[in-house]
C-alpha cells in the first residue's frame, strides 16, 4: 500500500540580483486560497534562504492586498496599473531599496541668433496671471532623458522645433510635489524653427523676446535661481562658461537602451554631442 503525498502549491516567482525572489500574479484568485499559497511560499523561499520578497499585483486583484499586509508585506510603489508590496523574510538586516525619492523636471532657455529668447505665459502654476515671461518648463516622462524632455516641453507649449545644445546647470531641492525631492535641469537649446504655434490649455502666450527685456524683468530680483541663470547665459555666449553635453553610451546591461552620460565635453575630442 503505497502513500500519496501531495505536492504544496507555490507561487510562481523569478530571482532579482539581490538575492530575492519577484512574483508577478495575473490570475484571479480568491482570499483564502492565496493565504494559504502565500504562506507555502514564504516557507519554501525562507528554506531557500531568500531575503526580500517582491510582489507585483495587478489593481485588478486589489482585494489581495489585506491579505498580504496581514502576513507582512508593506507598500513599496505603485504605478497606474499594480501596486509593487514587498516583505523581508530574512534575519539579517533588510536592505530593500526605497521607492525613488525623486522626479526629474526640465526648464529650456531657447535663444536665437538675434539673442532673443522664447519666453512663455502660464495659464497654470505659480506665475499664472502675474504677467511674467518665463522659459518653458516641464516633467521628464518615465524613460525619457533629459536632452528628449526639454525638447519635448518646448515643441508642446511653443510649438517650435529645437536641439539640445547642453545642461547649463541644475538645481535639487526638497518636500515638493508630494513631499518627494525634485532635481531641475536647466537647458540650453537652439532653434530650429521659428513660429509659434501655442498649447492653449496651459499656455497664455509666447514670444521671441530680446534677452535683455527678458532679464530685466522685476519678478527676476526675487527669484536668486533666476538671475543665476541669466549670470550663467551671459558667462556661457562670452565663452567663459560650459555645461554639460549629452554623450551617448552603451548600457552594460543588455536589457537596457542606450543612454546618455552628460559632461563638459570641451576637452574631449573623442566625444560628439547629440
């Protein structure tokens, strides 16, 4: 007489690089069940010796996530279509990487030969109604770099076609949006198309404006980053100032595109800016 043994049902995971294991669900399942598949998960992931455990559940499996903040899990991020929860089951310290802290905004100082600078109105944000010319600003996408961003925001609120010619500098600041940290880019670009044509939900108006009148501004004396900018722009057209140029560079991991390393390229004859 022989004996069954019934093989313990486990979730389907993949190993990250960190010695952990990451679990993406798809499948409906009800409550229940997946308390029990997730407690022989952890069981046989713990005799493994993995550490952190990385659950990516779709919103549609929402009514997953009491169950999972029960038996240990915590928030890491969450994004338009899954929540990432993760839980460390190891008994040496956890080293599981904060959520970014984060997000990457873009200013664009377009000048033309004439020295004329293409300035904006806002219908939103904090110059709104104020009568203040401003350079066009914006928010990196997800994946986007900063050269493609800041040549995006220009094309969307001017309507006018540039190159990136370098980052002239770049401020952190913190508790911004959401309470998370911003990092803004200053950018140099030239243009290569001349009419304006503006986005009319955010955009009040837009012009070429001589980088004089532009500087003179009296909204510019209170704004200390405003004027350095204009300091900077002046340094950088007498020739005694250089940002930092995109060079493009192979990615050493083959799951990732090529992306740009930014430098003062001046000195290095080898390196050619996008």
């Amino acid at each position: 007489m022989s004996a069954e043994v019934d093989e313990v049902e486990v979730l389907t995971s993949s190993d990250d690089d960190y010695g952990g294991v990451i679990v993406h669900i798809n499948l409906p399942i009800d409550s229940t069940t997946f308390l029990s598949i997730l407690r022989s998960s952890i069981s046989n992931w713990k005799h493994q010796g993995k550490k952190g455990v990385w659950i990516k559940l779709p919103i549609h499996l929402a009514n997953l996530v009491e169950t999972l903040i029960k038996e240990g899990f915590w928030y890491h991020h969450a994004e338009p279509k899954y929540l990432m929860l993760v839980h460390w089951i190891s008994d040496s310290p956890n080293t599981i990487p904060a959520n970014a802290t984060h997000r990457v905004g873009v200013g664009a100082l377009v000048v033309n030969e004439k020295r004329e600078v293409l300035a904006v109105q806002e219908k939103t944000g904090h110059f709104q109604g104020t009568g203040s010319w401003k350079f066009p600003t914006g928010v990196a996408d997800q994946g986007e770099d900063i050269c493609a961003a800041a040549v995006r925001e220009v094309k969307e609120e001017t309507g006018v076609d540039a190159e990136f010619v370098e980052v002239l500098a770049f401020r952190q600041s913190h508790m911004s949006f959401f309470d998370k940290s911003d990092l803004f880019f200053v950018c140099l670009l030239r243009p290569v198309s001349f009419d304006i044509q503006i986005q009319e939900i955010e955009i009040e108006a837009a012009k070429w404006m001589p980088f004089d009148e532009y500087a003179a501004q009296p909204f510019m004396e209170k704004y200390e980053i405003m004027r350095y900018i204009n300091e900077i722009y002046l340094a950088k057209i007498d020739g005694h100032y250089s940002g930092f140029t995109p060079v493009a560079t192979k990615s050493n991991f083959s799951n990732q595109k090529n992306n740009y390393f930014y430098l003062n390229a001046g000195g290095l004859k080898r390196c050619n800016s996008v």
